[in-house]
C-alpha cells in the first residue's frame, strides 16, 4: 500500500475544509484535502445554502406577483414552471461547482479521492481509485453533516424527501407536510407556500425557529399562519402511511390524536455532524452524539486533530466554517514555527451570526438573550416595528420589528435579532458595530440616509442612547 507523508492532511472539501487547506497552502505547509463525494463542492454549494436560495428566489419573485395589484399592477393568472425554476438552479449551481472544483484541483495542496478513517492519530486510510496511507502531524475533521431523521412508525415504508429532494424536485406538492420548524423546515415552508403549495409544518415545541429569541419565533410562527401555513406547535409525529397516492400523517398535539393528508412529505428534523465511519476513537478523539468536542481553538481531545464547521459547531453555517478553518490553518502555522506570532488565548469569537431565508427573513447577531441572562449582565433593551416604518409601508412588507440590547452602563451592544424585510442585509450593520465595539451611542450618531429600510437601526438605537 503507498504511504504518503504530510504535515496536515484535512478530511472534507467543502467550505470549511477548502478554506483550512487553502490558508496551510498559503504558509507553504505541505497539506492534503481528503474528499469522499463523488461530485466536488460541498454541501453549501450543491445541496444548501445556494440551491435553496435559488429556489427562495423564485418563491419571492411569484409572491410579489401575486400582491402586485396593491401597485396598480395588473397580471393575468400567473403560472410556474418547476422545470424552469430548477434549469435556473441547475445553472447557478453548475457555475459554482466549477469555480470551486478548480480552486480545488489547482491549489496549493494535493487532493486526494476517497473515504478517509483513522488508524492512530497520525496515520489515516484512505480507500478510494487506490488504497493509500497518509501520514500526517496534525489533521482537520471538516466532515460537514447530514439530514437527521426521526423514529416514526411507518416511515421506511414511505416514500418521504429530505432538503435535497425538496430542492431538486420538478414537481409542485399540492400538499406538503413539513416535518420540523427549525431554519431548514421554515425555509423549505414560506418557499414552497410562496411557489403555490399549500403547507402543514408539525413542529414539537410551542413555536417555530426555537434557535431564535422567542419573540422571533412567535412571530414568525404568527406570520406563517397568516400567510395560510397550518401550524401544528406542539406537536409529535407518531406514525405515517400511504393511502391512495397521499401520505398521511397522525401527529398528537396538546395530547389531542389528529391525521393530516398531504401529497409529499418533507422530513427536516435538522442535521447531525457526519462524522460515522471516521473511526475517530483510533485516534483519542471524544465525541458527544457524533459531534467531535473541541475547545475554543477547535482542538479535540487529542491536541494535533481539529475539527471545524457542522461536525463539531452547535451553529452550522458556513461563514463560521470557513472562519474556523483559517485560525486553525494560523494555529498550525504558529505551533510549527511558519509564523512567528503568539497563539491567541481568547479563542474564537463567540458572537454569532445567523439567518434564516423566510418570508419575511429572520437574523440575530451578537449574543443570545439566554447567554446575556446567564452572565447576569444589566441590560436594556429597544424594539421598533416595521408596520411604523416608512420605506416598509411603501414596499408593502410591514411583518416584524428589529431589537436591540445593550449593556446598560458601559453601552456595549450586546445582541440585535430582527424579523421582516431583507433583515438578513440589514443585520449586517449591527455585526459590525458589534466587531468594532461601537457603543450605542455612537451608533446612535451614524447618519442614514432616508427612506430606507437600514435607518430603522436609528429608532431603537436613539431610544437607547
């Protein structure tokens, strides 16, 4: 068997792996990108984020052709085309790929094809064209992960979609019943909603999007319904079945036995690290319902194996991906002496960022409200509604409010979360507030221009300031 030697070799070529491998290739560490799928790119790029938003896309566009009459616009019986919405997908997606499979292939570290797996923590296997061993100081689990699906009696019987066949199919669901109200679940509802389909989400807690701050979730939740989504909170999946070309699915809500018929079934229960078959016990490293441990510098229990993106992050998105993956290329960088710099010893930036593609969208920035109570920090905190917000009356998207918290003596802005128009943009401004340390009194200060949607920032920033 050839044996191949490399100062790190990293398992996964999606965002987070790619970023890693590219970064150790620019300190000129000789390092190997281990890649299993058969078709490059990563999960982002082939069957998340940029599929869906393509798909979303469409969705919004038809949504606001059917409110266009409020503008004196007047359109006759709008159709769809599921196949032209997924030629389009197709095309984007093909450009993508291709980018990133060349930046792949031509950088400046060795690809290698195949399923990787640990026989110590510095030798792994590779099986693939060829059967190779590669050795290696330090290694990457960038791994990504996989949809996670739930017991329910009957459902190996059934034919059910998980995200990837929602965003590849060229059929329009008369029915589709959703399965989880988290980001994937509410994404994959307001879009098959805006494209004609009527929607069922079955969603365990009492509201949607639980990852958010309450407020966010009861309102999308209330949105949702209002834009005729059933919304079952509360709600357990017990057992499903087929009958006559329908799917029917008896959920028990509030304790109460109720059967929903639908023409598909989208299972979106969330996603788990895909770390299976890694053998990662071989080489020392823990792991908690197969996601890989790691401190704040995303080293593992074994301190020459790092793991980054969904198989060890509670947050799977892919900036962070990619974020983690250059500070641990820098800290291999540092530990073998490429770079001569201290190894930072506050860790990786805990404020997260996050957005979830509805109609309208969702986004938070900063800290979660839970984190700010558990530090015990005083606070105050500011809301302002887009229904009182000029630009938003004129663009007829009046849905939600943004909030912000600060830290009530020193006037540090803790957290911001939104929910209405384009807040995934707008949430940006705040992000880097947040990033320079802006206190909200000069925030306050920043001029903007009017009417837009980003000066809404200005009203719960003056009334905290």
């Amino acid at each position: 068997m050839k044996r191949l030697k490399y100062q790190v070799v990293v398992i996964g070529g999606g965002s987070g792996g790619y970023a890693a491998a590219a970064k150790l290739g620019e300190y000129g560490i000789k390092t190997a990108i281990v890649e299993k799928a058969e078709k490059l790119g990563g999960l982002c790029i082939l069957r998340g984020c940029m599929p869906s938003k393509a798909i979303i896309e469409s969705a919004n566009r038809m949504r606001e052709i059917r409110s266009a009459a409020e503008f004196g616009i007047h359109v006759s019986g709008p159709t769809i085309s599921m196949n032209e919405v997924q030629d389009r997908k197709e095309r984007l997606i093909g450009n993508f790929q291709e980018y990133r499979e060349d930046q792949l292939r031509n950088g400046k570290f060795d690809l290698i094809r195949g399923q990787a797996t640990y026989r110590t923590g510095t030798v792994l296997h590779v099986k693939g064209d060829e059967e190779l061993e590669l050795e290696c100081d330090y290694s990457i689990v960038a791994t990504g992960s996989v949809p996670s699906v739930p017991e329910i009696d009957g459902l190996e019987k059934i034919d059910y979609w998980l995200s990837k066949d929602a965003l590849d199919t060229r059929e329009l669901p008369e029915h589709l019943i959703v399965i989880g109200g988290g980001a994937i679940g509410c994404e994959m509802a307001h879009c098959f909603e805006g494209l004609g389909s009527k929607v069922t989400i079955v969603q365990r807690s009492g509201c949607l999007l639980t990852d958010f701050d309450e407020d966010i979730g009861d309102t999308i939740t209330e949105i949702s319904k209002k834009r005729g989504i059933e919304v079952c909170c509360n709600s357990k999946a017990k057992s499903v079945r087929e009958e006559n070309g329908d799917v029917l699915l008896e959920i028990e809500q509030n304790g109460v036995t109720k059967e929903i018929r639908g023409s598909h079934l989208l299972i979106a229960a969330g996603r788990k690290p895909a770390t299976d078959g890694l053998c990662l016990a071989n080489a020392n490293v823990e792991t908690e319902k197969s996601r890989v441990k790691t401190n704040f510098h995303m080293q593992t229990s074994n301190n020459r194996i790092f793991a980054i993106g969904d198989s060890s992050s509670e947050l799977p998105v892919v900036h962070e991906a990619v974020i983690q993956g250059e500070a641990v290329a820098k800290q291999i960088a540092i530990e073998t002496g490429v770079i001569d710099e201290e190894i930072s010893r506050s860790g990786i930036s805990d404020f997260e960022l996050f957005g979830i593609f509805t109609h309208p969208e969702c986004a938070r920035a900063g800290m979660r409200k839970k984190e700010i109570e558990d530090k015990s920090l005083d606070t105050q905190t500011a809301m302002y509604c887009f229904s009182d917000h000029g630009k938003s009356e004129i663009l007829n998207e009046t849905d939600g409010f943004v909030k912000l918290i600060v830290e009530k003596n020193s006037g540090r802005i803790l957290s911001a979360s939104a929910v209405g128009p384009h807040v995934i943009e707008l949430i940006h401004e705040i992000q880097v507030a947040i990033h320079g340390g802006i206190c909200i009194k000069d925030f306050a200060a920043i001029p903007h221009y009017h009417p837009t949607l980003a000066e809404i920032w200005t009203y719960p920033a003056e009334e905290l300031s």
